[in-house]
C-alpha cells in the first residue's frame, strides 16, 4: 500500500512507530474491509481463543475490538494532530498483525472523503456489527469502546506532542460529530497527570492471567482514584 502522507504524519508526531503509526516488517497487513466482515471476525475470534485460552465469544470479540479499534483510529487522528489529512474509510486502511493476529498497527493510503465524522461513522459502525454479530452480542458496548480508543489516541498524541490540551479538547467535537451512537470521551485530571475516563470494560480480566485495567469504570471510584493517583506519581 502506497502511504507517503502516512509517512508524512509519523515524520511529525515523536514515536510514531510505538503509537502505531509504522508497522513493523514481522506484521502481517489485512485489508481494514475484512474487519467488518462476519465470517472472518468469526475465523479470528476462534483463532484468538487458542492464544487467549477462553472460548467466551463475548469477551473474544470484546478483547478483539478493544486491541483493533486503538490501531485502527489512529491514522486518521494523527492525521488530525499532524495537520496531514489521512482517511478513516475502511477501504483505505489496512491494519498490521503480529503472530496470535495482534493489532499492532494501521496505515492509510490517502486523505479520504474530507469528511472524516462521517468516513468514521461509516467505519465505526461496520466493524462493530460484523464483531457484534461474530461475538453474539449487542452494539452498544463496542461502540462505548470506540469512544474510549478515540480518547486514549487523542491522549496519547498530545503527549507524544506535548500539547494534551490541545489535543485533548478535539475529543468531544469529533464525537459530536460522528453522531449519538459515540458516546461523549471524557478525561480525568489526577495529580496532575491526565487519564482517559472510561465509558466501558474491555474484559480482558476474563482471560487468563488477564487483569483489570487500573481505570477500569468497574472499580469502585476510591479504588480507581488511588490507582490513578498511583500511576500519576509513577509517570512522573
């Protein structure tokens, strides 16, 4: 796939390669389309269990699309951040995997429709019902983990950058725009140190030597503010 505004965006944004905007020569690249087919999410999720030792299909395809969406929405902010337009449309895309089909990347080819709210509704929303439909679940919480992967990549950009605030406050427009389906991203400000404040549960404690995230919004909120204060000290 021909990337050369990718590679524009990466040259901007310090640590491209660890945010997932380079994949790494051992990955394997899909085309983004197959994500938001039925039968090949399901051929993954049966895959996957092997490697994660559950055969839950909920918190497979759970797990699946808390690893993929974080990979997946990163080109199209960074281009956002980076002042480089690059596409959310799935046709555009294709993600990197590594050996146990682990998202570890995504690239772009292009700059996309111009209307990224609508190319990341488009997308967002064909690959949740293809994993919805594979996992035998509902929508909704894939789509609470798509805000989640929104405001964690925005976070991550602006720190990359250096600019959290700037970066930051693009969240809750962009979901606006998108449309109900995304819920709001929200942020928590602790000792100084900023953290996604989570609208859902990516259950990767239900696997095996899986634990839960220290922003988990299953903890109780004392639990949590101590973890998260925690992290901050240790963040510096």
């Amino acid at each position: 796939m021909n990337v050369p505004d990718q590679a524009a965006v990466a040259r901007r944004i310090p640590g491209a390669g660890a945010l997932g905007l380079v994949a790494p020569a051992s990955a394997v690249a899909v085309p983004a389309v197959r994500l938001a087919d039925p039968a090949w999410t399901a051929e993954v999720l049966a895959l996957r269990s092997r490697v994660l030792r559950t055969t839950d299909r909920r918190v497979l395809a759970t797990v699946w699309w808390y690893s993929v969406s974080s990979v997946l929405l990163m080109p199209p902010l960074a281009g956002v951040v980076a002042g480089i337009p690059l596409s959310a449309r799935l046709a555009d895309l294709s993600v990197s995997l590594l050996p146990g089909l682990q998202p570890i990347a995504a690239l772009a080819a292009g700059p996309g429709s111009g209307d990224l709210p609508g190319d990341l509704r488009a997308s967002i929303g064909a690959v949740t019902a293809a994993v919805a439909e594979a996992g035998s679940m509902g929508e909704r919480s894939l789509w609470a983990i798509a805000t989640d992967s929104l405001a964690d990549r925005l976070l991550l950009l602006g720190q990359a950058t250096g600019d959290v605030e700037r970066v930051t406050a693009l969240a809750a427009p962009l979901a606006a725009a998108v449309g109900p389906s995304l819920p709001v991203p929200r942020y928590l400000d602790v000792a100084g140190r900023r953290f996604v404040r989570r609208a859902s549960c990516c259950l990767v404690d239900r696997v095996p030597h899986g634990s839960t995230c220290i922003s988990c919004p299953r903890r109780h909120p004392d639990e949590r503010r101590v973890l998260l204060e925690d992290a901050a000290g240790r963040f510096g």
